[in-house]
C-alpha cells in the first residue's frame, strides 16, 4: 500500500494530506498568505509525524503546479522537489484545475474558478470531468453569461462571487467548498504512480496565472 505525500500551495490557503489507497492518512491546512517558506517543511514534518510515517517511508510526492500565484508555486514545487531528490522518489506535478474537478467530481457541466486578479477570473470548462478547451481570462459578467444550464462551480474564486450569480442563476450547483485541495493532488498523484509514469522531479514546471506578473521589471 503506497504512501504518497501531497503539498498544495498554489493559493492563500495551503495544505498537505498523506493519502494511500484506503484514503487520506493525515490532513493538514492553513492560510499561506505569509511566509510560507517557514511554514511549509515544519507542516510537513507535522503531518508525518502525526500520522506515524517517517520519510523514508513515502513511495511518492505530488505537488500542484498552478494555475496559481508565483510564490506559492515556487516554494511548494522546490521543497517537493527537494524532498523527492533527498528520497530518490518520484514526484508527480498535478494541474490545480484537475484537482478542483478531482475534490468535486460532476455528473455533467463544470466549471472551475479562480481569481486571476485585475477583475477577472480564470476559468476552465469540463463535461463529464473532461475538460473543454483552454482555460479562458474573463470578467465575471462574461463568464456568468456563458455557463451551461445546471453547470456546477468549483473553485477559490468562485466564492466570492457565490450570493450573486445564486441570486441571477439559480439553476447553478454549488458544492460544499472543500478549500484543502491536497487529498484531490494525492489522488490524482496515486494515479500516476499506479500507470508507471516517471514523476521526474527535475521535470516540474509552474503554470502562473499570469506570465507577466513574472517578469522581471
């Protein structure tokens, strides 16, 4: 039975879970605002020890690796990849967007959201959890005028707008919000593994919300 470490910090809520095949092991979330490069290997450490496994004993990591804000990423890509080196394990980079559909699985139309900031939101559309098309910047007017009847929404920048769009689209399904995002990075990282896929560390690469915040000025 595989143990399998999973970090998410591709926004200002962070989390870690240990996920195996009988599910999520030991679970971890807090808000990663601040100084999450000293936060991060201590919760880690946290999570580990309350469940009583010890590094060695992981089979693999799966980080996410955005669409998300670039500090974030950064630092939970490099500790990931770090830990997984030190440990010779793989380590499996997940698209928060697949998480999202992943921690709300939809019997039909989906859509995630997340905050892409200027006043627009990224969002990705889904049928069946396959997803249509590349993710899209739009305004929330436009993106509300353009979901499917009975589409589900998911995700951080979602909720912000949640009492609005309910009170103009009523035909919307909103799940419970599930804001530690890590079991869905775990899942979907225990299926990489069990497919035999490399999880090469050194091949992990971000995916901002926007390439231009990241830019040197």
């Amino acid at each position: 039975m595989p143990n399998l470490l999973a970090i998410d910090t591709s926004s200002t809520h962070a989390s870690l879970a240990l996920v195996s095949s009988e599910g999520t092991l030991a679970l971890q979330g807090w808000s990663a605002s601040t100084q999450l490069s000293r936060t991060l290997l201590p919760a880690i450490e946290q999570v580990l020890a309350g469940a009583g496994c010890e590094r060695r004993a992981l089979d693999a990591l799966a980080v996410s690796i955005g669409p998300g804000a670039f500090t974030g990423l950064r630092v939970g890509i490099a500790t990931a990849q770090g830990l997984a080196l030190a440990l010779r394990r793989p380590c499996f980079g997940i698209d928060v967007l697949d998480a999202w559909i992943a921690a709300h699985p939809p019997a039909g139309e989906a859509v995630v959201v997340l905050d892409a900031f200027r006043g627009e939101l990224l969002a990705a559309k889904f049928h069946q959890g396959r997803r249509q098309g590349e993710p899209r910047c739009q305004s929330p007017e436009e993106l509300l005028r353009e979901l499917p009847l009975g589409c589900q929404v998911v995700g951080a920048g979602a909720q912000p707008h949640a009492v609005a769009w309910r009170s103009l689209r009523p035909d919307l399904v909103w799940p419970a919000p599930a804001p530690d995002l890590a079991p869905a990075v775990g899942r979907l990282g225990l299926s990489a593994l069990d497919l035999g896929l490399e999880g090469a560390p050194s091949s992990l690469r971000p995916i901002y919300l926007r390439p231009a915040f990241v830019q040197p000025a």
